[in-house]
C-alpha cells in the first residue's frame, strides 16, 4: 500500500470542512500511515485455511414459530383510542 501524503491528508480534511493545524496534519499523516502498515502486516498472513464468515461468532436468528391465535376484540381495543370511525383509529391528517 502507498503511504499518504500530507497532501492528501489535507485534502480530506477539506472535503469534510475540517480546519487542521499543522500539528494536527502532520499527526493525522503519522497516524494513517501507521494504521496502512499494520494492514500491510495483517495481508502477510496465510489465510488459505480460513474459511470465510460474516461474524466472528456463530450467529443465528432466534425467532419463535410465528403461530395464528385470536386477537382482542375491536370494540375493546377501540374502547380506550381518542378517535375512532368505522371500526378503525382515527389520526389527525399528515398532509393537506
């Protein structure tokens, strides 16, 4: 991997409208070339015999059976809403 200039440490930071003094330029510089190199050492690895994943522990949804059973009554279900018209809640309008 190239190193990262000064440069473009800058440059970065202006898109993001970040304003950086020269010291934190400069160890910004220092620091995202530190973090290049330790993926550098990470991509020397033999990881021929690693499987692939997606987490790095072994994750499952738990989810129970989704079973039909009766549900309340309309009319004591509507008993306690503010408003209500034909069977249903009534909410004030979202748009005009």
């Amino acid at each position: 991997m190239s190193a990262i200039t000064r440069k473009e440490v800058e440059h970065v930071a202006n898109l993001a409208r970040l304003q950086l003094t020269e010291e934190e330029a400069e160890r910004y510089t220092k620091d995202l070339n530190a973090i290049l190199e330790f993926a550098a050492k990470l991509n020397e690895l033999d990881t021929s015999n690693v499987p692939p994943t997606s987490h790095a522990t072994d994750v499952k949804n738990v989810m129970r059976d989704d079973v039909n059973r009766p549900s309340l009554p309309r009319e004591e279900v509507l008993k306690n809403a503010p408003d209500h018209e034909e069977g249903q809640f009534k909410v004030p309008a979202v748009f005009e």
